[in-house]
C-alpha cells in the first residue's frame, strides 16, 4: 500500500510536468502538486542551487582581489541570476520527485523518526546544528516540530548534535504537543496523510493509522483501530469510521469497538464519481444523470454485501452495543458535515440567507440521505435553487465537498 501510494503521488506530480516542458522555480511554484511536496521539491531546488554557487564561485586568486566590495557585488548578481533561473535537469527529476514523496509520506506517517533519519544518514551519530536546522526545513507540516526544533537548537547552544540527544528530545516534544489532543484535533493534524492518500484509495491504510498513533504513544488509539479492522477483516478505514473510533476511545474511554461495523472491506458506490473530476463539478454533473443510469447504479450496488446497510450508517455505533453509554453524534449537521461543521456560520449567512431554521431542517433531511445521489438531490432542490447560489462561489463548494465527503470518506 506504500509503494503503491508514492507511485500515485508520483505519476500525479509527473503528469503537471510533461515531458520537454520546463522543472522551473516558476513551473514548480505554480503547478497543481500537494503543498508539502511543492516545498521539499523547491527547497531540494535552493540546495542543490547553493552547492552549484559555492563550487563555482571563486574563494581565491592570485589575478583578483576576491575581497574587492566590486567582485562582492557581482557575486550577489550572479547568485540571484542564477536563483531566479534554476531549474531541474530533466535526467534528474524523476528521482528527485520520488525522493520528495517518500520524505514527505514517511514524515505525514512518523515525522520523528523520519527527521531523524534524514538528518542523520547512512548512521551517523552527529551532524552539525546547521545540518539540523536546514535538513528539518525541508518539511513544511506539523510546524510545532520545526518549532520545537529551533527552540531545542537554541537552548542547546552547541556546534554538534547527536543523534540519540536529539531523537529522544523530539519525540518527548510529539508526544506532548499531541497528548490532550480531542477528536477534532487529530482529524485537523491528519489532513495532509488524508490528502495524499485520496489519490490512491478512499480510505486511510490502517497500518498508516498504526504507526502514526504508536509513534505518538497512542497505543490506546491504535490498537482501537486495528481491532475494529480486524474485526472486518479491512485494511483501510475512512475518515468518519476514524472519527467514531476516537469519539469512542477519548471521551467515553471505551476502546472495545470490535463488535461495532466501524471499518469497511471497500467504499460502495464511489468507483464510478471520477476521483479527478472536482466535487463542485461532480455536482454540476448530476442533473445531466439518465433515470437508466441511476437506475444502473442502484441494481450494480444492491448486489455489493454491504449495500443493504447504507455507508453513512456503517459509521454510527452499533446501538446493541452501546447501551447505556452517550450516543457518538447529537447534532445533524456534525454527521452531515464532519469537520465542515467549523464552517456552520458561514454556510448560514451565505447559503441558506441566514435561516438557521433552514439550514437545520436541511441538515435532518441530509442527515437521512442514505447516498451521494440523493444528497445531492437535496442540496440542488433545497438549497442551490431554493436560494439562487452560485455553485461556483467558495462556500458553495466547501459545502458541497464537506457533505460528499462524508460518503467519501474524505473529511476536507
């Protein structure tokens, strides 16, 4: 799931760059690549720029005065020409591509044990603060730990760090930041891992999920998911399944959710959206959708196991095993719009011309929808049309990809 995973990543990076067309600052700087990568790739670019400037620049010569303020003035000239120019050879980007998404994966997965193995290669024990401050710089997620790193560097005063000095003071820094961490709040720091991932599957590998709460000192949260997968006999889980698992394990302590259908085997009914067309788009697309399609769809998906059960509802605890115990969700809107739900305000005033009454009425009617198909049904007929919105604008499409995403599995 790795490897296939940052191959995706890969030939999407790959394809904003098609063969004789420029590895530019400008062409990185404006293509449509993931944040993260975008910066490891142009920081890798103002690198391998500074080591081209120091081998090529003069340090000594017995025909000029080096120190001369003119020569110094040049030398800035040529460094910035050469900054404002620099690009990839094209031999070398492939590998440079992958060298960035392997980095960054690994990093979203376990950021302290990726760091320190890239800032301590081929097993050294020591490398100077320099090295350190530099090499973290190329990551530019979870930015507490670039924090927590330059405050660590600071204090430490020194010329030299060391590895096992440095991979316990990081680690202790993870955990800590992490510790009173609520659902919210992880959902919020998994977003990037989510992101990358949706290229290559609708849900997160549940050995991702492991790793990135172990090294966290998580274990009651990871052995939460990996139990209730097992239990499915699944390798991924989706991000509202996530969600009811730490719902579960943070605030009612319950970590036994073997026996709740928290983790699906496959996403039903998603093969067909067309994962690179846009969720505003997808929507757009619906009204052009024939009865025989539609009636395709629901044939093709009655006979997938699960279908009886629909996907919204695969989420939910299982009431037999819950009793006595809080329900997961109380309010309409957090089911239909996950993390959307920090939006509420805006889509009011902007969607729903500042009804409240609307927009919860909406929210139970959506809240019942057992698909994308009908929610979206929902959403033309009793919002979009119903208030003349321009499914174009910001909200329109924040709104339409928070509701989507909670049959997705990709909480935005």
């Amino acid at each position: 799931m790795r490897e296939q995973t940052i191959q995706n990543q890969i030939n999407h990076i790959l394809t904003a760059f098609p063969e004789g067309e420029t590895r530019s600052r400008s062409a990185i700087s404006s293509a449509e690549i993931p944040e993260s990568i975008r910066h490891f790739l142009l920081t890798t670019l103002d690198r391998k720029l500074e080591l081209e400037a120091i081998q090529s620049m003069p340090t000594q010569s017995a025909w000029f005065d080096v120190e001369d303020e003119r020569v110094h003035v040049a030398l800035r000239q040529t460094i910035l020409a050469m900054s404002l120019s620099a690009r990839f050879p094209s031999e070398e980007f492939s590998k440079i591509v992958r060298q960035a998404v392997e980095n960054v994966l690994n990093y979203l997965i376990s950021p302290v044990e990726t760091l320190v193995s890239f800032i301590f290669p081929n097993g050294a024990d020591s490398v100077t603060a320099n090295d350190v401050r530099r090499k973290t710089g190329y990551f530019s997620d979870y930015p507490y730990l670039r924090m927590g790193v330059d405050a660590y560097l600071e204090r430490k005063g020194e010329l030299r760090i060391f590895k096992p000095d440095f991979e316990k003071t990081v680690s202790h820094l993870d955990q800590r930041f992490t510790r009173d961490h609520l659902t919210e709040d992880w959902l919020k720091l998994l977003q990037p891992l989510i992101k990358m991932v949706a290229l290559s599957s609708p849900g997160l590998p549940v050995a991702f999920v492991y790793q990135f709460y172990t090294s966290k000192g998580r274990s009651d949260i990871a052995s939460a998911v990996t139990s209730a997968a097992q239990s499915r006999s699944a390798q991924l889980i989706t991000v509202g399944t996530l969600d009811v698992i730490l719902r579960q394990v943070l605030h009612s302590g319950d970590v036994e959710v073997k026996t709740a259908p928290l983790v699906e085997k496959q996403t039903v009914g998603l093969q067909d959206e067309g994962s690179d067309v846009p969720l505003w788009q997808k929507f757009r697309q619906k009204d052009q959708v024939s009865d025989d399609a539609e009636e395709s769809t629901t044939i093709q998906q009655s006979e997938t196991p699960d279908a009886a059960v629909p996907l919204w509802k695969q989420f939910q605890p299982n009431e037999a095993n819950t009793a006595g115990q809080p329900a997961v969700y109380h309010d309409p809107a957090i089911v239909v719009l996950g993390v959307g739900i920090n939006h509420k305000n805006r889509f009011i005033n902007d969607l729903f011309n500042g009804d409240e009454n609307k927009f919860n009425a909406t929210m139970n009617e959506l809240g019942s929808a057992p698909d994308w198909t009908t929610a979206s049904e929902i959403i033309a007929d009793h919002v979009f049309r119903m208030y003349q919105v321009d499914i174009y604008s910001e909200s329109a499409v924040d709104f339409t990809n928070a509701v989507e995403s909670r049959y997705s599995g990709d909480r935005a």
